[in-house]
C-alpha cells in the first residue's frame, strides 16, 4: 500500500497510514521506524524529531537519538535565524553534549554532526577544542582520508578564527603529505600572508609551531616541493609547479620584491608546457597565469612551436606524428588563440582553418584503434577550426561559412560520435540556421540533472524554429524529471538518515530546494501550458478542458520570483578565447535577467487567458461576487484580467524599449530568448487587443454602460493594422538577399512561429467572446403558432437591442478578419515552404562542398518539417474558427 502511494506521490497518505498503525502498536520498533521516514518523505521536521525520540525510548540506540538531533538541525535550517540561534541550535547542542558527557558517541558520522551544530551556532573555539579533544582521539592512527579529515577540519577552523600561525603548520603538513592537493596551496597562501600583514613572528609560546610567516619561507617551502618532483623518474604531479606559479602572481599583485627570486613567468609557463603539455589539463590549468608573460608572448610562442618541431617547409614534416606531440601542438594553438594571435584578417583566418581541418583529417590515422566511446586525439584541431570560420561570420556575415561549419562538425562527429564539444557546437550553429539539431540525428541524450543545467540548449531552439512534437516531448520528458524530484531526493535522505551520513541529509535539502527553486523549471511550467494550448486546442470545449487540467488560480502568482536561481552550466562548451571576448559574469546575469523577463511575458500571457476563459462562468451582474473571488469576495475573474491586461501592457511597454537590438552571447554562451522578434513582430500588441475585445464583449454584454460598439470597432480597426504587420514580418520569406548572395532567414520562421501563437490564443480569446455573447444571440428551433411567434418577437426585440445588433456584426466581422489572417499567414509559410524545396545552396568549388550539399539535406528536413507542424496548427486553428460562427442562426434586424 505504502509503494503504492509513493508512486502516487501522496507521501502524507503514507505517514496517515502508519500513524494509525502506530497507534494500535506503540511500542513497534519497525512501525515507529518506518512512520519516521514517511515523515522524512513529507519534510516534517517536527514529527521526525517527535517520533525518534519515541523510538530511542522504545530501543535505546544511537541511531535513533541522532535521527531526533537531525531533525532539529533541519527545523533551524528552514527556521529563521533568530529562532534558529534561540532555539533549534542549543537545544540539539545541548543533546549532543549529553551524549559526549556521558561518552555514548559511537560513530564517526555522530562526530562530525557534533562539529556541525557547533559551527552552525558560531562556537569555533568550543568546536576546536571538541576537535583537538575526542575528535583526535578516535582518529589518531587512523589511515589515509580519515586522518587528513581530522587534520583538515582543524586547520578550517583555525583559519577562520584567525589564528593563522597554527592554521598554516598544518596546511604545510598536509601538503608534505599530499602535494597535489590545490585546496590546501590556496589556505596555505592565505594563512601565510596574513602573518606577513601583521608582521608575527614566533614567541616563546610558539616556537614549536613550524609554519612559514614570511615570504622567504614560503618560497623555501614551494621550491622544496618543485625539487622533490624534479628528483622523481616516475610520474611528476602538477600541484607544486601550479603553486610556483600563484605564489609568482600573488607577489606580482602584491608589487614584493621576492617575486625576483622565483623564475620568471615565461620560464616558469615553459616548465609547465614541457613537463605536461601533452595533458588535457595543460591549457585550463597555465590560461590565468598567460597574461603574465606580458611583451614575451611572442618568444614564449615561438621556443613552444621551436620544441615541437612542426615548422618544417615540407608539408609532412608539419604533421605530428605521435598523439602526445599532436596534444602539445593543440595546446600551443589554444595558447595562442588565448593571447589573441587569432585576430588576423579575413583571409588569414580561413587559411588557418583550412590549415586546420587538414591536421584533423590526418590526424584520425593515429585514431584508428580507439573506441567509438573514446574522443579522437585531432578533435580539438576541428574545433579551433570551427571558432576561427565563426569569428569569420561575425566579422562577414558569409553564411556559407556556418554551412561550411556544420559540415565539417558532422564529418569529426562521425569520426568521434562520443564527444559532446562538438554536439553542442552543432545544436548552436544548426539553430542560428534555423535548424533543430535533434531532428537531424544531432542527439544530445540529457538526463537526470542534465535536464536543469543542459536543458537549454534544447527547449529553445525546438520552440524557435516550429518543431512543435519535439517541444512538447522534451518539455514532457523535462518536467517528468522535475516532478519526481521531490520523490527521488527523499528517497536518498531516507538513506542518509539510514547509514548515518548526517551531513548528507543537509545537502541532499539544499539540492532538492535549488531544483525546485530552478528558474529552468518554472519556464518549463509555463511553456508547457502554452504547448498545450497551441497542440491541445481544437475547439473552444477542448480549450476548456485543458485549462481546467492546468488546474491555474489566475490571481495569484505562484511563481517565486525572489527565489529563482539560474542553474544553468554556461561553461560546458570549449573555448580558447582570449578574456575580453569570454563569457563575462555581467553577460551571464544580463542572460538570467532576460530569461526572467521572458518567463515574466509568458506567464502573464498564460495566467490572462486563463482569467479570460473564466469570465463565461461569471453572473450577468458584473458587481456580482464569484466563486473564484479571494481576499474576502473583493476581487473577481473580471478586476483579475483588467489587472493582468494592464501588467502585462506594461511588461511589454518595458521590453520595447529594453530590447530594441538582438542580442547575441559569445559562441559558448546562452541563447537569446525570443523577446526581440516577439516586440519587434507586434506579437505583444496583438495579444493586448485581443484581451481588450474580450472584456469589451463582457461589459456590453453586462449592459453596465462602460463601454460603446464603437470601442470594439476601434479595437477591430486596430487589430486589422496589427494583422498586417504580422503577416508583413512573416511574408518576408526565409529566402533573403544578403552579401551579394542569397542566406536563409532563421528570423521569418522564429516570426511564423510567434505568429501561430498569437493566432492560437487569439483563437480561444474569440472562443472566449462567442460564449460571453451566446445569450444574445436569436434562438431558433421549432416552428411556433403565430401567437406564440409575435410573444418571441417581442421579447427578443426587447433584449436585442441595436446595440446588441452592432456587438453581433462586430464580432462577426472580426471573425472573419481572424479567419483571414489564418489564411494568410497558411499561404506565407506554404510559399516559404515550397522556395525551401526548390532553393540549392549557392556553393563555392570547395573541399567542403560535398559535405555541405549533405548537411543541406537534413537543413531541408528540419525545414520541411517546421512548415508541415506549422501548418497543421495553423489548419486546427481555422477548424477552431469556423467552429465559432452561429449556426443556422439569422443575424437580427
């Protein structure tokens, strides 16, 4: 029963369940320990503390006793800090001291919670001592990781409570112990100069404290470490050199006379290269000391290519003939791209990619045994390649040169179907085409977190170019991952609490807490409801039902908009950039703040139309109280779509005059949202004019005198220019002229598309208005008598008013007008189709022609099947229309 309301995710029903049957048996160990991890699934703190502490009455075991303390440090965690400080805290000190005092401390995982609660109350003495005091003791003679805890926590702490002098003899121990160790380098340092800031020097209390309180010492120590690893024949570790290196840089920042001892920069990043140059790591790990090299980047460069002997005149004589050589000569490239020497003229830079791609091409042979999981050792070459012909297009805008990008990609990818670099490279170029990379075999395969931190590279480009079905499933499949977050993540804190991994029951928290608070997830809520409304929706009853699946209080805003985190990965993809052209962290923010915006558009667009959907069900009186009103019967559907109308008038008004230039990221940086063609298409104003007719029909219906026919005439006057706007942006075909050459137009689709969407809501907003004028509207059935006949006639002349008479033809014409903008935007995006079948690419006698004309297959595909889904929509949404007009009803006279 319990596995199968977990399934249903209705843990609650679980904890009701075995609380009945705790109260039948007491005193069950198994009954009470299994009600305290339903409590855990549900996130009751309080009655997890309840419960373990009735279980550790009924089996006195440790386990139990500190499931209860846990449960307190979780109540202060989501408590605030005054109460937390107060109350929470002390009392599960207080618990935990009771058991030390009493030496009932069993497990290591209870040590470590002690020194937890400890910190978390601000006691760092008092969690000293408890660490120099039992904590040593149950450690000493422990091997390996158990010992450097120990040894580790300590020196934290010391640091932290400025005693610097001791904190650094350990951090110097533990690096005699473990010399790559980069953690512990970077508290040394700290440690150290703090001690040269206050100039301490060692009294007769500390003279056996052994730690390096100035600089000559740290260098003593630093140079020692380099030694030890120039006297080794095995393996070197890269730890003391990296050390060298921040020491040089810290001195050079702090302008200290001692950075002259050390080897200069470019000796030092030579070392470097010559020791590990053939290691991945080579380039991440040298790229923030580059900048050191100053006016010798040039000498460094060239003793780098001298080494590698590949500038010879003959042209084999330029090829690596070894993978180690081959990674050296790639992390020259990428060194050399880092202190920009990339930045050549046009057709230098199509030499170097030509250059390039042959190096890849021959470069496979020496990956001819490696598995298709394995990454081909040239792969980078490829890469390098492709960021050079992309800086090409941005100084160009040559599109053949994306082409040319996209075809060489799938050929490496063929070659190494296993690395990712280049299956993210593709998705981002093959969108600035116009092209959704999943559709053409590009299969990114997210799972799990990947959802939340990758998503993005396929949520967008699928909404951007039309392929409506591939939206919807990995919205679908995004979301699934999403909703079974909270099901999963209380599953591994069950686990926790089992095996006693205390410190993971925090964290596990904080992980479900970040995925919940993921700005990813609540653009997918929304997306998804306006999926639905698009796909879902072919008549006015089908509209219906799916926003009453959605199950949306459009008053309330249940979006937190205070605690939404960007959990996005924006460094996934490869770059060698130099730093001024990187990803900035004021890009990164600028980024997060346009995809608020956006979630801000659409969830106002979501929670207007589900207002206006409601208003059908209000009372003829408009001052009537509905069943849907909050804050004390004050506020109806109606005061909620006024108000959402204005909001999100204003939200709109903010983005034209934000966004009046696209934006564009660096190459591994986000995508653009679509707010730019959104305000630019008229798609906001549209939508505006669409809910302002929705409650011109709810006033003048109402008879409440607030509104003429002759605002709905303006309003379907006005309506009409934005029509024509729309279907102008979307006519200008895909098929454009640009740099003496014809380029496709990836904005006219993005604009199709947002234009099928205003036709979609503006639909059920019609839909919306045919129910609210209903009532008006001559009955007509069964013949009557000619007595019963006059008593109809006049009551109808009595309702029907010739204002009502107005309102009808109004809405009528303006469905007609609607019917029209769905036929012309169908005849747009059908000869947008058919120039796609019919155009070739315009190709330059290339290496890369063949490659090209294969890539442009595929374009035609992810093409072709954009305007087929768009059409389809478009089809439902004239079915919707014409499901609208009154039938076998005569228009009143």
């Amino acid at each position: 029963m319990t596995m199968c309301y977990r399934e249903l995710k209705r843990p609650e029903m679980i904890a009701e369940a075995y609380e009945k049957a705790v109260k039948k048996e007491p005193g069950n160990e198994e009954l009470l320990s299994h009600l305290f991890m339903a409590y855990v699934r549900c996130g009751n703190y309080t009655k997890q503390q309840q419960t373990a502490m009735a279980l550790y009455k009924v089996a006195p075991k440790n386990p139990y006793y500190f499931w209860a303390v846990m449960s307190i440090v979780m109540q202060a965690h989501m408590s605030d800090s005054k109460l937390s400080c107060t109350m929470y805290l002390p009392l599960a000190e207080r618990m935990i001291a009771k058991m030390v005092k009493e030496n009932k401390l069993e497990g290591e995982a209870e040590l470590k919670l002690y020194i937890m609660v400890l910190e978390k109350s601000g006691k760092r003495q008092q969690a000293l001592d408890f660490v120099n005091g039992l904590l040593e003791a149950s450690f000493l003679g422990t091997p390996g990781s158990r010992w450097n805890f120990y040894l580790t926590k300590k020196a934290e702490l010391l640091l932290r409570m400025e005693r610097y002098s001791e904190s650094n003899a350990i951090y110097r121990q533990l690096l005699l112990d473990d010399p790559d160790q980069w953690q512990y380098y970077q508290d040394y340092f700290t440690s150290m100069f703090a001690l040269v800031d206050i100039n301490w020097t060692p009294d007769e209390t500390t003279q056996s404290v052994s730690c390096d309180y100035t600089v000559e010492l740290a260098l003593v120590f630093i140079e020692q470490g380099i030694a030890r690893e120039e006297a080794k024949s095995s393996k070197k570790l890269r730890g003391p050199y990296l050390a060298c290196l921040e020491l040089l840089q810290l001195l050079l920042k702090r302008n200290h006379s001692a950075a002259s001892r050390l080897a200069s920069p470019l000796e030092q990043i030579k070392q470097y290269f010559t020791i590990f140059g053939d290691k991945n790591c080579c380039f991440s790990d040298i790229s923030n000391y580059l900048y050191m090299l100053e006016s010798e980047t040039d000498k460094f460069l060239a003793d780098i290519l001298t080494s590698l002997g590949l500038n010879g005149e003959n042209t084999e004589d330029m090829l690596a003939k070894e993978p180690k050589i081959m990674q050296r000569h790639v992390c020259y490239l990428a060194v050399s791209r880092r202190l920009g020497k990339h930045c050549l003229s046009h057709q230098e830079k199509l030499r170097l990619a030509e250059e390039l791609i042959h190096r890849h091409r021959e470069g496979l042979t020496l990956g001819t045994d490696l598995l298709t999981t394995d990454l081909q050792y040239s792969d980078n070459y490829c890469l390098l390649a492709v960021h050079l012909l992309y800086d090409a297009w941005c100084e160009s805008g040559d599109q053949l040169l994306l082409w040319t990008i996209c075809a060489l990609l799938e050929s490496a990818l063929k070659s190494s179907p296993s690395n990712f670099h280049i299956k993210l490279l593709l998705t981002k170029i093959y969108s600035y085409l116009g092209i959704y990379g999943p559709s053409v075999g590009i299969k990114l395969e997210l799972r799990h977190i990947q959802f939340d931190t990758l998503g993005y590279m396929c949520f967008h480009p699928a909404l951007k170019v039309g392929h409506y079905s591939a939206w919807k499933s990995v919205l679908t499949e995004a979301l699934l991952f999403f909703s079974t977050n909270f099901k999963d993540t209380s599953e591994y804190i069950i686990s926790a609490y089992k095996y006693g991994s205390f410190t993971k029951v925090y964290e596990f928290v904080q992980f479900r807490q970040r995925l919940n608070d993921s700005l990813q997830f609540a653009l997918l809520n929304v997306e998804k409801n306006i999926c639905d409304l698009i796909l879902e929706t072919s008549n006015h009853q089908s509209a219906e039902k799916v926003l009453t699946s959605m199950d949306i209080d459009p008053i309330i805003d249940e979006c937190k908009w205070e605690d939404l985190r960007d959990n996005r990965d924006l460094d996934v993809m490869l770059t060698w950039d130099p730093p001024h052209s990187c990803l900035t962290h004021e890009q990164r923010h600028l980024s997060f703040t346009e995809q608020k915006q956006w979630l801000r558009l659409r969830n106002l667009t979501v929670r207007a139309l589900t207002a206006a959907m409601l208003l059908p069900a209000l009372p003829l009186s408009h001052e009537s109280t509905t069943s849907q009103a909050v804050n004390g019967g004050g506020t109806n559907m109606c005061d909620a779509l006024l108000s959402l109308h204005d909001q999100l008038k204003q939200h709109v008004e903010e983005l034209e005059t934000e966004h009046t230039c696209e934006r564009r990221y660096s190459l591994q940086g986000p995508f653009c949202t679509l707010i730019y063609p959104f305000v630019t298409g008229r798609h906001g104003a549209l939508l505006l004019q669409f809910l302002r007719v929705v409650q011109c029909c709810f006033f003048l219906q109402d008879d409440t005198g607030k509104l003429e026919t002759s605002d709905l005439q303006m309003l379907t006057l006005e309506i009409d220019e934005s029509m024509k706007l729309v279907i102008g942006r979307v006519s200008e075909g895909i098929i454009v002229e640009g740099n003496g050459q014809q380029q496709f137009s990836a904005s006219t689709l993005t604009q199709a598309v947002l234009a099928v969407e205003t036709l979609s809501h503006g639909c059920l907003l019609l839909g919306v208005c045919d129910k609210l004028l209903q009532p008006l509207r001559p009955v007509t059935g069964r013949k009557k008598s000619k007595k019963k006949e006059e008593t109809v006639q006049q009551a109808v002349t009595s309702v029907i008013s010739i204002t009502t008479t107005q309102l009808l033809s109004e809405f009528s014409s303006l469905l007609v007008r609607m019917e029209t903008f769905a036929q012309e935007l169908l005849n747009a995006v059908s000869a947008d189709a058919i120039s796609m079948e019919m155009q070739q690419l315009n190709l330059k006698t290339t290496p890369s022609s063949d490659m090209i004309e294969d890539v442009w297959k595929k374009a035609q595909f992810s093409y072709s099947l954009s305007y087929k889904q768009i059409r389809d929509v478009i089809e439902t949404k004239r079915k919707y229309l014409a499901s609208l007009k009154p039938q076998s009803s005569k228009q009143p006279h």
